[in-house]
C-alpha cells in the first residue's frame, strides 16, 4: 500500500524497523497495559479511564503525523497501545450495566466487531 513505501522513504526506515512500528512496539504496551486498565476499571470509575485512555491514543495518534524519526514514531506507537488498551477492558464492563443481560451477547459481539474495524 502506499503508507508502506511513504513510510519508509520518508522516515527513512529499513524493513526491520518498519515491522517493530507495526508489531511489537504496538502490540506488547497494548497487551500489558490492558491488564492495567482492566486491573484499575474495578477499583476506579470507568469513565475516567475510558476518558484519559481516548485522550492518550488521540494525542498520540495526532503527533504520530508529525514526526520524522523512527524513534519518535516508534514511543509514540508505544502511547498509542497505552491509550487504545483502554477501551477494550473498559468498554466491556461499561455495556455490561448499560444493557440488560438478554441483550448482553449481542451489543458485546458488536462492540467486539467494531474494535478491529
């Protein structure tokens, strides 16, 4: 795709690096700091978390726009996992009490749809 090669030519990133910005360095904060977060939604209001996680990965996301090294890019990757490890955990239990439990399979299979889109 045409991120791919813009990426590269314009961050001047090898193959390598180019793997670490879309794998690890995303998905290894994302899946710890879930852990957090759902650790933290039952001992804290939800809606805080959901909150300041949707602050972090819009922040990140926007400044992720305007960097032009691979470290940069590659930390700010990093609070983009912190951010987005937010939702998942929070969202789940935060549905859970809004919808009757006759209903529970349906809005988490949709909220659950929606996530990866």
């Amino acid at each position: 795709p045409f991120h791919d090669k813009c990426m590269e030519e314009c961050l001047d990133i090898t193959d390598t690096e180019f793997g670490l910005l879309t794998g690890p360095t995303f998905a290894v904060s994302s899946i710890v700091m879930s852990i957090v977060w759902g650790w933290l939604a039952d001992y804290w209001y939800r809606v805080y978390i959901l909150f300041f996680g949707l602050v972090v990965w819009s922040l990140a996301t926007t400044f992720s726009s305007i960097v032009y090294t691979f470290w940069h890019l590659a930390i700010l990757r990093v609070v983009l996992g912190i951010g987005q490890a937010a939702v998942n955990p929070t969202g789940y239990s935060l549905l859970s009490d809004f919808f009757r439990s006759e209903r529970h399979s349906r809005v988490l299979s949709l909220f659950s749809a929606m996530v990866f889109t």
